[in-house]
C-alpha cells in the first residue's frame, strides 16, 4: 500500500500540472483561431462590402427602370400600336430584371422578394391596362390607362421596394 500511497504523491500532482498545461495551451489556441477569424472576417468585409453596395446600387437602379412612370417614357415610341407598345414595355422588364438576377447573393431575402414582387405588380399593371384597349388603340392609349391605374393604387411597388433596399444600405454602416 505504501509503494502505491507515493506513487499516487507523484502522478496526482504531475497530472494537475499537466491538465493545467493543457488548459492553458487550449486558450492560447482558441484565442489565435478567434484573432485569425476576426482578420478573415475583416479582409472579407473590404471586399464584400464594395459588392454589396454596387447590388443595391444596381437593384435601385433597376427598381427606378421599370417604375412605371419611368418605363413608360423610356420605352415609348410613338409609331407603336398599343400591342407593341405592350410587348415592349414588358420585354424591357423582363431583360432589366435578367440583366440584375445576380444581385440577389448580396441582398436579404427580404428585399429580393420585395423586387421580384415589385417587378410583377408593374408587370401585372401594364397586363391589366394592355385587357382594356381596342386592337386599333395607340402607344398613347397604353400609357393613359398605366397611369390612371397607378394614380389609382394608394402604393407604388418600386417604391416600396426600394425603400427598403434604402433601409437595407443604412444597416450597413
């Protein structure tokens, strides 16, 4: 028992040590690890900010495009029938919104939906305007009956959406 009593004396002391060690060194470990997370975090903050700010940069962009008021002007040719002023008021947004479809990795889900929904109202608006006319109607035609339905509507969608893209950018600083 007395051989077994000093080695006891000797291993509990030295596994205190050596537990206490391992401590230590698992500290000074983690910290290193968090230090080096915190650069990565930072270096990729210098790049993925600038990108961020050109998404939202270029989905505001986007949402002021096909505004109706502004798609309207932009897009409408006077020698237009108002099927093929029609046709190319949504060709417009359609290739507007495929042009900006990667810009939605930078931004919340949130204001993506916001934008995909924004683009479909406007869609649905000029569809809606586009039922009521006669074949022989002009360009002009058209873009009275979007306007009246937009003056209609308490809430424009672009700017709803954009709104919030705003609201997103100022989260970031």
């Amino acid at each position: 028992m007395e051989p077994f009593l000093e080695f006891a004396k000797l291993i509990i002391p030295a596994a205190a040590v050596l537990y206490g060690m391992f401590l230590v060194i698992k500290l000074f470990i983690q910290k290193e690890l968090d230090k080096g997370n915190l650069d990565i975090r930072a270096k990729n903050s210098e790049i993925i900010l600038p990108l961020r700010l050109q998404a939202y940069e270029r989905i505001s962009l986007f949402l002021e495009r096909v505004a109706p008021n502004n798609l309207v002007v932009r897009v409408r040719d006077n020698s237009f029938s108002a099927g093929q002023f029609h046709h190319a008021l949504l060709n417009d947004i359609r290739e507007e919104f495929n042009h900006n479809l990667s810009q939605q990795i930078y931004v919340t889900e949130e204001a993506w939906n916001l934008v995909k929904g924004a683009k479909e109202e406007v869609i649905s608006v000029i569809n809606q305007s586009a039922k009521g006319l006669s074949p022989e109607a002009k360009s002009i035609d058209l873009a009275k009956k979007i306007f009246e339905i937009m003056l209609e509507r308490k809430n424009d969608p672009t700017a709803i959406a954009l709104s919030e893209i705003k609201n997103e950018v100022r989260k970031l600083f």
